[in-house]
C-alpha cells in the first residue's frame, strides 16, 4: 500500500517535470526566435554607414578610428570605408583597422569627375549589398572628416519610415538653384555634413545612377556631386530634402556662429560634426567623442566642465595659419589658409 503510493507520487512528480520542460522549451524556443527577430531587423543591420576617403588623407583614419568607428571588427557589419587605391596606403595597420573596405578605381585628383566617380561607387555598392540583404532601409554617406553620433543617428532612423521618399542632410547654401529654361529650383544636402536617403528614395534614383554616366552628367550640369544628387532628387523626381540644421553640421559652417558656441545639449543631441583644420582641428574628434561618452554615462556635469573648458581654451589659444596648411591629406600642400577661406567666401557657404 505505502509502495503503491510512493510509486504514484513518483509519477506525478515526473509528470510535473515533464509538463515544465515542454512548457520550459516553449517558452525558451519562442524568446530565442523573437529575439532572432529582434536582431535581424535591428536599425544598425538596415542601416548601411559609407566613410569616404582618399590614400591623400591617411592620417584623418586615425582619428576615426579615436572615436566614432568601432574598434571592434564585428561592430563593423554595417561601416563601408570607399578609397580610391588601396595600394598605395603606406600604412598598411590602418586599413586593417576597417572590416569593410572598397576600392572605387576612381582618378586620384579632387575634381569634380573624380567626386561625381566615387559618388556613383556610394550608390552602386549600396545596390550591390541590398541584392544580397533586402532588410536594408537606410544609406547614410559621410565624409573622413567627420564626427558621427552614431547612436543619435540610428535613434532618429528608427524613428522614421524607410518606405517613404527620404533625402536627409543640411544645405551648405542660403539661395536655391536654377536650371536653365526651367521655372524650378532645387537645393540639395551638402556632403561635407552627411546624407542619408531612405530605401524607397534609394530605389527611384536607382535608373539615373551608374559609374559611367553619373561623372559625365556632372560635368555637363556643371555642379559638383552633391548638388547633381540635389538636382536629381529635387528636380528630377520633385522629393523634397529635409534639411536638418541643427543635427547636422559640416566643416563649412563659420566657426564663430556654430561649433564654438554650441553648448554641451547641443553636442548631445547632434548627429554630425565637421572638422577642418583651420577651425576645429580632427585631432579635436577623439575629445568629442570622450565628451559625448561621459554624457552617455550619465556624467553630464564633468562633460560640461571640459567642454567650457576647451571653448574657452580654443578661444583664447588661436593658431597662427599664415602659411599653413590641411597636414591632414598630403594632396592639399599647396593651398594655404588665404585660397581657402577666399573659395569658401565665394561660395557663399554658410
Ligand atoms: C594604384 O596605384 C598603383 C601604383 O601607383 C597603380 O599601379 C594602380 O594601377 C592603381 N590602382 C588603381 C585602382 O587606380
Ligand atoms: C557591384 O557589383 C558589381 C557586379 O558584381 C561589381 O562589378 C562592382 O564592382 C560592385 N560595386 C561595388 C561598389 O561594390
Ligand atoms: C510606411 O510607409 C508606407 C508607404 O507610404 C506605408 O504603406 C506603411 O504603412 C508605413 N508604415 C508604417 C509603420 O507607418
Ligand atoms: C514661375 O513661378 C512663379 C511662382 O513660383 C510664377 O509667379 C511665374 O508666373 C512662373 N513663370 C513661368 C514662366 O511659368
Ligand atoms: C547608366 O545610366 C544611364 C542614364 O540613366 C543609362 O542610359 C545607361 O544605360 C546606364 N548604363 C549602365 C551601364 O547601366
Ligand atoms: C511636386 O510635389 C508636390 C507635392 O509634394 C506637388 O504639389 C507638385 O505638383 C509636384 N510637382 C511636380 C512637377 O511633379
Ligand atoms: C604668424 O606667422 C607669420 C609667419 O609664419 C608671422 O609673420 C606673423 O607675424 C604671425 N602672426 C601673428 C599674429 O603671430
């Protein structure tokens, strides 16, 4: 009698056991596979980060390499790094450092051919990855010297709808541009800042775009590559750019009206920073970075500290650039600080 029972307790326990581990799989198979999902259409897997930049400018990938790029090879999945002869690096460390590297067989000068040229390589690759991976929703092309939140980025991303015509950016200019015979205008989103453009927009550019008409369109147009990609989105296909001004900034801005005076929310906050180095040098891009890191940690007040800090510091500090030049590319030797700030008077950049 007190065997039977034992023995039906023991059944009942392995009963139990047997209904928790079914329900136990159940429940670990269905976390595991919304996960699976959660991962496979992260924003940072639809979002595909292009870094371009030229053998000229080795030295500017150190600095990227100091703050917003991930040291992290695996971290890396979505970061492309587009230059023109990869044979030509003589520091050869440095592009190991990249987990995705292209070579754009580009002509090697800074003209507006050799631009239109690696701006068609952008497109053609971002083409090229969505046949292989068709979750991609988002191509955000950057410049090599530039700071990018990358986190902000992805936040303002999510936010939005990929299955709508997007074109993203900051106008470098305060009037808009004609075309000839037309009563249009168009502006367009200044690459110096950052662009990102939206799947759907990506996919109604896609017939006007490839590496043997987009430099000869160019020149024909007479406008440099990011003004052709304004005139095509804007006026060709009537997508509106959405100009975001205070998340966005290039190195063309004036240093007095801008960089200098943004306060430690607006450093939070923006999604880009450009550097040149006769305003705020790149070797300013690791500090940056360190800046936005404490604030991310929840150290608000100390950021703010060193940010005034080297406000003031840069303010009262300011480099003699009489007969200096951008040491940051060894193609740029020959223009001195005077050509410059001329060609960005005339340009009438703001
Ligand atoms: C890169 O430079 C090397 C050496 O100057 C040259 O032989 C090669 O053709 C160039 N490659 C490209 C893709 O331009
Ligand atoms: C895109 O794919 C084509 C065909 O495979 C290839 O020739 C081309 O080099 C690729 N372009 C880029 C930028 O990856
Ligand atoms: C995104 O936009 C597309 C096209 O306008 C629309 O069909 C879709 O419902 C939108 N999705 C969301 C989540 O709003
Ligand atoms: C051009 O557009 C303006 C308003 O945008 C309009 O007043 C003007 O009549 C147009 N001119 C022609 C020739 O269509
Ligand atoms: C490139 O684009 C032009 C204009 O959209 C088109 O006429 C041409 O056939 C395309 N060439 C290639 C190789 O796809
Ligand atoms: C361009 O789009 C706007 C709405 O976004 C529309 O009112 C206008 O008629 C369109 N123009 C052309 C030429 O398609
Ligand atoms: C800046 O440097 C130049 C020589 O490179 C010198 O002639 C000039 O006096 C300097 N100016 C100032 C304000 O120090």
């Amino acid at each position: 009698m007190f065997r039977r029972w034992n023995r039906f307790i023991l059944r009942c326990r392995l009963i139990v056991i047997l209904l928790i581990s079914i329900s136990m799989f159940f429940i670990l198979t269905t976390l595991i596979t919304e996960q699976k999902k959660l991962f496979t259409s992260t924003i940072v897997d639809r979002t595909i980060i292009l870094i371009r930049t030229s053998y000229h400018c080795q030295l500017r990938l150190n600095y990227l390499l100091q703050s917003w790029i991930p040291s992290n090879l695996f971290q890396q999945s979505n970061i492309y790094l587009l230059t023109d002869n990869i044979s030509k690096y003589t520091n050869k460390k440095i592009l190991n450092s990249f987990k995705n590297l292209i070579e754009t067989n580009c002509p090697q000068t800074h003209n507006r051919f050799d631009l239109c040229c690696k701006t068609a390589h952008e497109f053609e690759l971002f083409y090229n990855l969505s046949e292989i991976n068709s979750n991609l929703d988002w191509m955000c092309r950057f410049d090599d010297d530039q700071y990018v939140n990358l986190n902000n980025l992805y936040q303002f991303l999510s936010q939005i709808n990929s299955s709508k015509l997007y074109y993203i950016g900051r106008t470098s200019i305060d009037y808009r541009l004609k075309v000839p015979k037309h009563n249009r205008t168009y502006t367009f989103a200044t690459y110096g800042a950052g662009v990102c453009f939206s799947r759907a927009l990506l996919e109604k550019l896609r017939p006007y775009i490839n590496k043997t008409n987009l430099p000869h369109e160019c020149i024909k147009h007479g406008i440099s590559d990011d003004a052709y990609i304004g005139y095509l989105t804007e006026f060709i296909l009537n997508v509106s750019l959405t100009s975001l001004r205070e998340l966005f900034h290039s190195h063309l801005e004036k240093l007095d009206i801008s960089f200098r005076y943004f306060n430690i929310n607006y450093l939070q906050h923006a999604i880009t920073f450009g550097f040149a180095w006769d305003r705020y040098k790149l070797s300013w891009l690791p500090i940056i970075h360190q800046i936005i890191q404490l604030i991310n940690k929840g150290e608000k007040y100390t950021a703010n500290i060193l940010w005034i800090f080297l406000q003031n510091y840069e303010k009262e500090h300011p480099d003699n650039l009489t007969n200096q030049y951008d040491q940051s590319c060894t193609s740029y030797k020959q223009k001195s600080y005077e050509k410059n700030t001329f060609k960005i008077r005339i340009n009438k950049t703001i």
